[in-house]
C-alpha cells in the first residue's frame, strides 16, 4: 500500500489525466461540428453565387434587349426629327 501522501498525488494525476482525456474529447467534437458548419456554409455561399450569377446573366440580357430598344427609338426619333426639318425647310422656302 501506497503511503496516503503519495496516493493522493497519484489521485491528483489520475483526475488530471481524466481532466485531459475529456477535454482532448470535447476538442475533437467541437472540430468536428465545426468542420460540419463550415462544409454547410461553404454550400451555400456556393449555391448562392452560382443564384447570383445565373440572375445576372438574366438582368444582363434583359437590359441588353432594353438597350436594344432604345438605340431603334433614337434612330426612329432622330430621322424623325431629320425629316421634320426638311419638311418645314420646304414649306417655309415656298
């Protein structure tokens, strides 16, 4: 048998040792969960980028057939204007 002195150093160690044990545990459960959160977040910041992309290449077309439309307006208004000219250069010339 142990003397008492040495016993409860050695009881000391053994809780230490548990102490330790768990924590190392918990640490390798908590990286894990971790790991799992940030695989999950990964995904979506992923799924979101590629929503975010697919709506611009939506907008973009869009606003490149609004522009369309506009440039055919400004000739249409343009030649408009052009042949307004004329016709009141015409008449006043008469």
């Amino acid at each position: 048998m142990l003397p008492p002195h040495v016993q409860s150093e050695q009881n000391y160690l053994s809780a230490i040792s548990n102490v330790i044990s768990n924590l190392k545990k918990q640490h390798k459960e908590e990286m894990t969960q971790l790991q799992q959160h940030h695989a999950e977040v990964v995904t979506e910041l992923k799924q979101q980028a590629i929503d975010a992309q697919q709506n611009y290449k939506e907008t973009l077309s869009k606003a490149n057939e609004q522009i369309k439309w506009a440039r055919w307006a400004f000739y249409i208004a343009l030649i408009t204007l052009i042949i307004n000219m004329v016709v009141n250069l015409i008449l006043i010339t008469k």
